[in-house]
C-alpha cells in the first residue's frame, strides 16, 4: 500500500470519528447540520466565572432578600399555632439555600466546569500531539 492510500485511510478513519462525535442537534428541532458547538476550555472557565460571580451572588441576593421580609413574621404569630412551624421553615429554608448555593458556588458548577475545561484541554492536547506523531512518523515511501 502507498503512502497516499495509506494517508487517505487514515484521514477517511479520522472524519469517521470526528462525525459520530457531532451532536445530533443544535436545538433546532432538526438534524445535525443546523449548526455546530463551540466549546473551548476558555468558554467552560468563563462559565465558571459567570456562576460564581452571577448566579451565586443573585442566589445569594434573593435570599437575603426573603429572609429579611420572611423575619418580619417570626414572632408576629405569638399565640398561634403556626409560629414554632415558621421557625421551623426558616431553618429549612437556611440549609436549604447554604446547600443550593454550594452547588451553584466554587465548590459546585464553577469548579464542575473548570475541571472540565482542564480535562477539554488536556485531550485536545494530546489528540494535537497525535497527529503531529502521525504527520512525522510515516514519510513518502515508507511501507506501513
């Protein structure tokens, strides 16, 4: 087998994987051939920033915001059965924010999605070294 012939199986076998690796859709409603994802290990790090910076800090805002009105009520109930379940409430509602925003936070999606910004990285990487192997591996006349 020549090198040419060689080299075109080899680049026909690289389309092949780089096609079953497309999405089947953009969100679209349709095929694969709507659009394409452009994902860089800087996009998933801006997205980190963005949830850490944005979302848990909007989190953070509203839930100050609903246990400052929410704290006008508590003790305002004496006498009635439901004040002991409001402060019941208001515990709840405190582990449940301390644990949404730890999931939103540094410790939850921002570090989820550097983590995958470091692991896109690597591989692109070492999939770049690959075909710099490959390209100076096997020169014209070579048998494989």
């Amino acid at each position: 087998m020549s090198f040419e012939d060689e080299w075109a199986r080899l680049v026909a076998d690289a389309e092949q994987r780089v096609t079953r690796v497309r999405l089947n859709g953009t969100g679209g409603g349709g095929g694969g051939t709507q659009g394409e994802l452009h994902l860089t290990p800087a996009l998933l790090r801006d997205r980190a920033d963005k949830a850490v910076n944005k979302a848990a800090r909007e989190f953070r805002d509203a839930h100050r915001d609903t246990v400052s009105k929410s704290s006008e009520v508590d003790g305002s109930l004496k006498g009635f059965a439901c004040d002991g379940a409001f402060e019941d409430f208001a515990g709840s509602w405190d582990r449940g924010a301390v644990y949404v925003a730890g999931q939103i936070g540094e410790e939850g999606l921002a570090k989820a999605l550097r983590s995958a910004a470091d692991a896109f990285g690597y591989v692109d990487k070492e999939q770049a070294r690959s075909l710099r192997e490959a390209r100076t591996t096997y020169k014209p006349g070579d048998v494989i």
